[in-house]
C-alpha cells in the first residue's frame, strides 16, 4: 500500500490531489478528519497532519476552526495548471525524446492510442 522510498506523508498528500484531480473531492469538501485517516490506515496522527498541513500551506485546503478541513474553491484548477506545467516541463520532454530514438510517427502514436485498452 505505501511505497517505502516516499515519506508516507507526502504519499497521502498525493492521494488527496489525486481524489481532488479525479473529481472524488470537490470544493467544499470536507477531507475526512485526522484521527479516522490515522486509524483506517494505521497511521501516526501527527503523519496525517503533516500531509494536511502541506495541502493548507498550498492553499488547496482550509482549516476551519471547530470544524475540520476543506478543499477549497479553485484548488483543482490550480491543481490543473500545476500538473500541466510539470508534465509539459518535465514528462514531456522525456517522452518526446523516447518517441524520436523509436523512429515513431503522429499517425503510429494515434494507431496505438486507439486500440482497445489504450488510454486515451
């Protein structure tokens, strides 16, 4: 479940944006409360905080006082134009590199994206 070479904070901080990203949180959302996350998962409550704790400091959630946290408006789009930045700047270079050493072509990568069990 946790991969040993991330510090599981920060695993858990990605899960969150993943479920912000795939549309599971939405602004508004309450996130489900430390100690619950700690106990569901057997997990130090100071591990959840920290995790939460980054996602305030990015200001995708917001603490409110008595009443837990909350994704907060704008935070997928923020979160959009991050991942797009970082993919175009750092993924997609790498795969523009491999696709050009594989001698592949538009209508090849097209072919590939269409088959059955592509993403797409």
């Amino acid at each position: 479940m946790w991969n040993e070479n991330t510090p599981i904070y920060r695993q858990l901080k990605e899960r969150v944006i993943g479920m912000m990203l795939d549309g599971l949180l939405k602004p508004g959302d309450a996130l489900p409360s430390v100690r619950q996350v700690a106990a569901d998962y057997q997990l130090n409550p100071i591990t959840v905080s920290k995790a939460y704790q980054e996602l305030v400091d990015e200001t995708l959630v917001e603490k409110r006082r008595g009443l837990g946290m909350y994704v907060t408006e704008g935070a997928v789009d923020k979160l959009l134009a991050s991942e797009r930045e970082r993919f175009l700047s750092e993924e997609w270079p790498a795969m523009v590199e491999r696709i050009r050493r594989l001698g592949l072509n538009l209508e090849q990568l097209l072919q590939g994206a269409q088959k059955p069990g592509a993403a797409v």
